[in-house]
C-alpha cells in the first residue's frame, strides 16, 4: 500500500526576465497543480512557463524516510 504523501509545487518563470521568476503555489494534486500553472500564465503573459515539482511530504516514502533509501 502507497503510504506516501505528495505535495505538487508550482513555480513560474519568465525567461526574457529571471528576476521575475517565482513561487507560484502548494497543491495536493497534480492536476490541481498543473491548472493553476496555466491560469496563472494564460492571465499574466504570453512569455511565463512554469514547472511542477513533486515531493514527498517530510521525505517520507511508503513509511520510510527518504535518508534510510539512498
């Protein structure tokens, strides 16, 4: 069973302007994720991309910390 908990972080860049790259937000899914990436580029300009990371929760996967895998 898949014990792990996931946090989908979303980060938006400009390339044309690095100082204006940012954190976006914390979702608990990727599509939640994904849509609040889009949205946010869609109203703010045509240049911004973003990314989504996924991490586990405190490291921890399938109830092992991510420490005791490596």
């Amino acid at each position: 069973m898949n014990t792990t908990t996931n946090v989908y972080i979303v980060h938006t860049y400009n390339k044309g302007h690095p100082e204006q790259n940012r954190f976006h937000g914390v979702y608990s899914s990727k599509e939640l994720a994904d849509a609040a990436g889009k949205d946010y580029c869609e109203t703010w300009g045509d240049n911004l991309h973003y990314t989504v990371i996924i991490s586990a929760l405190d490291d921890i996967i399938n109830g092992v910390h991510i420490s005791e895998l490596r």
